[in-house]
C-alpha cells in the first residue's frame, strides 16, 4: 500500500500549511511587475520578407527544432494568441499561402483553433505537434498591434536576424525628367533601402528581374530596352549603388523574394565595369501613357474575356470570376496564394498582386463556383493554364471566394485635387453631360459634352456631388428565374384599375372600353440579389416616400426596374417598370440575418447577402405586350436603370433575353447579364440639352 501523507490524510494539516508562512517554502509578497513566462519549452519567432517587426510568418522551436504552423482552419483567435506568445497585446490580423515566403523543417501544428482567450497555444485544439498534411506555401502569418505587453518576458521569443530589406522600388527617368508623361515606363533601378534611396548594379541583371520589377510598379510585362545608350549616358553620372547580385526567377511578387546581395558600409568600390540596372515595362490598356498607344492597343484582335474582377472599389482590386460554358463563376479560395493572383493581375493588364485574398473579402458571387485549388507557377499567361481543381457545389461555398489587389501604376491622378464643397458660390461650370463607364482615370477621360458646356446656370441646384465610400451595393437579376417563370396572362380590365392608376399599362389601354375587356401581359418573376460590400438603399429618406392607397403600400424610388420589349434591331414596342413598392429582405444566405422588412412602414433595402423577389403574380410585374405582333424579340431588364443608389458595378444591371412570339404563346430563353448601359440611359444622353457631340478625351 502506497503511503499517504499527513497532509493527504487530515484537513487540519492542509488549514495549518497554509497558516503557516514557512510551510512548503511559500514566498513573500513581491511588489515587481508579473512577467509572462510563455510556453513552456517552446520558442517563437516571426520570420520571412517583406515584413515589419511586428508581422511576419510564426515559427516555433520545438525540442530544439524550428518550424510553422499550416494555415487550414487559421483564424483572428489564433493570431491573438500567438501574438500574446510574442509579446504584443492582440493581433490586427493574419496571413495565408506563405504570404511572407514559405519556411523550412517540420509543420508543427495543423488545424489549430483557439477561442482567442488561451494562455499558451499548448492549450489550442490542432491535430497534435507535427502530425500535418500541409506544404510550405500554406504556411500561417500574424500582424501584430505594435503595442508590447507590460512586463513580458521575453525569453520564449527569438527575433530573426535583421537583414537589409528592399522597402519600395521606382523608376527614375534618366532623360527628360519633369517632361515625360506618367505612368513612368522606362528608367534607372531605385530601390529604397532604411537609409534612403540606392540604384541597382546591372551586373547579371536578367529580364526575369526586370519582369518583377516591372509586376511591383503596375506593369504586366517588360520590353527590350537599349542598355548601350545608357551606359553611355551613365559615364557621365554619379552613382549610389546599394544592391547587387539580383537573382530573381520571374514569379515573385516583390523583388524582396529574389535572391539579393547588399553592398557593405565599408566597400570602397562598387559595380566595377558596371552601370545602374534600367528596366522598360509595357503599361496594360487602361494606363498606356499616350492616344498613339492607346489607340494601337485597342487595334490589336481581343479575344473573348475569360476573366474579371467584381466588386472592388479602386481598378486592379475585386472577386475573381471566370467564364466558363457561357456562365461567370467564382473561384474557391482554397490554396489561393500571390503566384495565382499575379496571374490574373497580369492576364488584365495590371502589375503583380499585392494581396491575395480569402474568405469572400471583395463580396460573395452568386452561381458557380467554377474552380478550386488553383495552383499557378506565376510563367502562365492566362489562369486558366494553371492547374486546378473542377469542383461540385458541396466542395466550397461562396463564402471562400477568391479576390485578389494588383499592383498598379503611378499615374500622377492620385494626387490630382478634386474639389467638393458647398456650390452656393461657384460661378462657373466646366462640364457637361459626363457619362463614365467607371474604368477612366480621371474624368477627363469620361464621355462628356467638351467645349460646349449645356449648363449655363450655376448654384447648389445646378451643380454635381459626390459621396466616396470604399463599399458599395451590387445588384445582379437572376436570369435563370426570368426564363424559368416567364408566361403570358390575359387579364381583364376590371382587375387592373389599381395597375392603371400606377401607369403600369401600356397608353392604348386609356381608350380601351374600361371595363369590358382585357389586357395581355408577360409575366416572370424578378430576384434581385446584392452582391456588393455595401446594402442597397433607396436613395430618397422616409419621410418623402409616397403612399399609393390602392395596393396600400410605400413607393421607395420612382423606378427601381425597367422592362421592355425590344425588336433585335433594339426598337422599343413595349415597355413595363416596377417601383421599388416593397423592397426588403425576401431570402438571405445562410450565415446572414434579414434587416428590411416593409410591413408596417419598416425599412426598406437589400442586405448584402439578400434578395429581393418580386412574385411573377404580383401587380405591375408584368410588361403589357397587347400591342405587340407576332415575331422574334428581346426582353430587357435593367436594374437601378437610372443610376440615382452608388453601385460598385453597373455593367451588371442589365439581363437580356431571346423571345419568341407567335401571337398565342411566347418562349423566353438564352437568358443572359447584357450591356452596360441600357437603352433608355444612352437615349437620355443623347438628348441632353445642348450637346452637339460626344467627345472621349
């Protein structure tokens, strides 16, 4: 029988222990700050570049050996921790896909999940030290709150060795400076170290270098350029070389991840027989510096767009979307990483990519999810060479759609000033007639009436606002729907005395022998999903919303839908419109709560995630189409058609459909999202008062 102590067997032992400031060694009360001690037996550190002190990949040690951690199943909570662990007070966030370049040795945790309020990442639930199914390019990242704990012991935490970093890199044009146009295509190598800017010996330069670099600045790609002349130039320079020895594979993002040599303090020569690095990029479509590029590009065949970006509020950033069998999908973010994203920047005339990016962070799509495990070189010149995965709807959800921020060019725009103020003391007006397809630059680039401006008159009433915000709503019809449920209904005229008050009729039905007989109508129910960052809003407050007393229901806009009928030539013969009478909240994803609701004079709207269905049975859904003859058509639906709620993307509004009508049945099919700009909003330009032309600039 094991002995038992006397503390063990009576409680009067244990009461006089701790009575008793002597028993078992207890110490005496200390007035020194509380350190943390860490994990037991483990040491951290943050690793990797391009990185700041407070951020970079985790790496533990182990029984004396270093490794990371896997991404999958990574979350804030456990960024919290781990930063906790390196002597910061939170973590700001977390990275995926080695977003500080890929670690070495063993994958110590996999699957790891912490509530956030952990002690020690010991007490994390994961799949047990080193059992992992992980590569290196799903290594994890933190960023820290550049805050320290008070006290923190920091005996657990190794710092990585400092090593010089390159910060930014630039082109400066040898000639011409102050004259050359922007973005800046061509130019000597700078990059910036800690103590300021330095210029890159071009001894083994390559044109893989030059492809990075030329990715960092916005540029898809590099060009020849004629190293003779500035070397010549170059004999009449000085120079400040820091960076030699630049080893770049071409599929980097930064030219951080190449591999680099620095030139010491103390080196008395630098680049002997050498000359500074020079590098010429070729701008995409949208930033070619002059009208001649841009006019040879646009000559140049292009071919049908198998990408896109959705979403984003700046050019170079949004949900990446792929066509495949006539239909836009999604791509699942699983393995998503910068090699794949710099492949889709490039494909559209961008740099390489700044961020890849996970978890829906540029809005959910709808439809699709086309792609999954997409795993690019970065050499590819178009996504769809990069091996992936086709997957089924249970594989993903779009929840983890993919989206990517590319690097772009400088253009000289970003610190070009607009003005917006109160307009009660403007006297003068300088456009007119501005219509952007949202791609320009600068409104300069816009469509505009040029010199001959149609507003004379000035003031608050006459002048254009704006309101910038980085999220906006996103409307997209579900065309399925439309041609699912599209069919004609003759209705009598007795029944539609509420749809005429309301103008849903067409004109010949104020003649009609009211209320003797009927109207034909084509009806089809309307879902209309906001995919954007932002819920969509009637643009008009509460307070000026109208009551129609017939249907007893609000009119929240004048016109949220148009509907027309449209021979193919694009004539209009019928038309119909729906006012945003009871816009709310119908349906809404799973992980989303509805927020609008019109019943007793609630909110009206669509959350993002929602839809609004309007029912094929509904009154004024509908296009009265009594007049129509027999013959093939197009059925147009345009939302938000004139434009009056911000949205990220207008070139979604519009659905289009083929028709035919035999006069007794219609059959509506090839469903599709169409044009830009519908036909009623190009008809309203055209007839602005005043304008002679058109003028692109």
């Amino acid at each position: 029988m094991r002995p038992v102590s006397i503390w063990q067997r009576s409680p009067w032992g244990l009461l006089l222990c701790l009575l008793c400031s002597s028993c078992l060694g207890s110490p005496s009360p200390s007035t020194a700050p509380e350190k943390r001690a860490g994990s037991q037996g483990l040491r951290f550190r943050l690793a990797g570049f391009p990185r700041k002190p407070f951020e970079g990949r985790v790496e533990i040690q182990r029984a004396g050996e270093w490794g990371t951690i896997c991404d999958d199943d990574f979350t804030l909570q456990a960024a919290h921790v781990l930063c906790r662990e390196l002597g910061f007070t939170e973590a700001t966030g977390w990275t995926h896909s080695a977003k500080y370049g890929p670690g070495t040795g063993r994958i110590w945790l996999d699957n790891l999940s912490c509530s956030g309020t952990e002690q020690s990442v010991t007490e994390c639930a994961s799949r047990g030290w080193g059992n992992s199914d992980c590569t290196h390019d799903e290594d994890a990242g933190v960023i820290c709150k550049d805050q320290r704990l008070p006290g923190f012991s920091d005996s657990n935490v190794i710092e990585v060795e400092q090593h010089l970093q390159v910060e930014e890199v630039r082109l400066r044009p040898a000639v011409g400076r102050g004259r050359r146009p922007l973005p800046v295509t061509e130019g000597l190598v700078e990059v910036r170290l800690p103590d300021g800017w330095s210029q890159v010996c071009d001894k083994g330069w390559s044109a893989h270098n030059s492809h990075v670099v030329c990715g960092m600045l916005g540029f898809p790609s590099e060009k020849r350029v004629n190293t003779a002349f500035y070397r010549l130039l170059a004999q009449r320079q000085q120079h400040s070389f820091g960076l030699h020895g630049v080893a770049c594979v071409g599929t980097e993002a930064h030219l951080s991840l190449c591999s680099l040599e620095f030139y010491r303090a103390n080196d008395t020569t630098r680049c002997p027989g050498g000359a500074p690095a020079v590098v010429s990029c070729v701008p995409g479509p949208l930033y070619a510096a002059s009208s001649g590029q841009r006019k040879q590009q646009q000559s140049k065949p292009q071919g049908e767009t198998r990408v896109r970006l959705k979403g984003g509020a700046h050019p170079g950033e949004g949900r990446v979307e792929v066509l495949k069998a006539s239909t836009w999908g999604t791509i699942c973010d699983r393995k998503w990483d910068l090699q794949a994203a710099s492949v889709v920047c490039r494909e559209l005339g961008f740099g390489s990519a700044r961020e890849a990016l996970s978890g829906a962070r540029m809005g959910q799509g709808m439809g699709a999810i086309h792609l999954s495990e997409v795993r690019c070189s970065g050499q590819e010149p178009s996504l769809w060479r990069c091996p992936h995965k086709n997957i089924t709807a249970e594989d993903c959800s779009h929840s983890q759609d993919a989206g990517v921020r590319c690097n772009l060019p400088y253009t000289g725009v970003e610190t070009k000033e607009t003005w917006y103020w109160d307009s009660g003391n403007i006297t003068e007006v300088v456009m007119s007639g501005v219509r952007c397809t949202g791609s320009e630059l600068s409104l300069d680039q816009c469509a505009h009436h040029g010199t001959h401006i149609a507003c004379k008159r000035t003031g608050t009433r006459f002048t254009a606002g704006v309101i910038c915000s980085e999220t906006a709503s996103d409307l997209l019809l579900h065309s399925a729907l439309v041609q699912e449920t599209a069919y004609i209904e003759d209705r009598p005229l007795h029944m539609l005395y509420c749809a005429a008050e309301e103008n849903c009729l067409a004109r010949s039905a104020r003649s009609a022998n009211w209320p003797y007989g009927h109207r034909r109508l084509l009806r089809f129910s309307s879902q209309i999903h906001n995919l954007g960052r932002a819920d969509f809003r009637p643009k008009a407050g509460r307070h000026s919303w109208v009551w129609h007393e017939c249907h007893g229901h609000y009119h929240s806009m004048d016109i949220f839908t148009h509907y027309d009928i449209l021979t193919p030539n694009g004539t209009k013969v019928a038309e119909g419109h729906k006012a945003s009478f009871c816009l709310e909240d119908t349906e809404c994803q799973e992980d989303v709560s509805k927020r609008y609701e019109c019943a007793n004079f609630g909110e009206q709207g669509i959350t993002v995630g929602c839809w609004d269905l309007y029912r094929h049975d509904i009154d004024c859904q509908w296009i009265d189409i009594t007049d129509v003859k027999p013959g093939n058509y197009i059925l147009q639906v345009v939302i938000n058609p004139n434009f009056e709620v911000a949205e990220s993307d207008f070139t979604n509004n519009a659905m289009k459909c083929n028709c035919k009508y035999d006069g007794h049945r219609i059959w509506v099919h090839n469903c599709h999202i169409g044009d830009a700009f519908s036909e009623e909003a190009n008809r309203k330009f055209e007839r602005y008062p005043g304008q002679t032309s058109n003028q692109v600039i």
